[in-house]
C-alpha cells in the first residue's frame, strides 16, 4: 500500500485520485468515482469531494490502493 502525505487537514477524494495519476484527469477521476470502482476505509464512496483525512484508506479499481498520512508524523 501506497502513502499519501497532505499538509492540510484534508485533501478531496477526485483531486487524490488524480494526483496519484490513477486517471489522467479529474473529470476521469469523478467518472470513476460516479461509477463505484472507489472505496474508502472498505465503503463504497460516490462523493466526488470527500473529504479525506489522515487515516483513511482508499481503494481504487479493487487493486490499488493509498493510506492519508500525516505530513509531520516521524
């Protein structure tokens, strides 16, 4: 499992997907999240903006996967 480090309280789910280049862009992103291949902490995740925090799990296309990780954890 991949970890994404944020800086903020929180980054949204769409803008996630894209940056870890799982689609080449955010409408794609938000057509996949649209289509149910998104799951967040083993839910099904249809908002496009969740907001994710440090923590949480998403897992993209049943293979692909990212924990949100703090940017100040040793």
């Amino acid at each position: 499992m991949q970890e994404f480090e944020i800086t903020t309280e929180y980054i949204e789910l769409n803008k996630l997907i894209k940056l870890m280049f799982w689609t080449e862009t955010g409408g794609q992103a938000n057509q996949a999240i649209e289509a149910g291949v998104v799951k967040v902490n083993g839910q099904t995740e249809l908002r496009k903006r969740n907001k994710l925090r440090v923590g949480d799990v998403v897992l993209f296309d049943e293979e692909l996967s990212v924990k949100i990780v703090s940017h100040h954890q040793p």
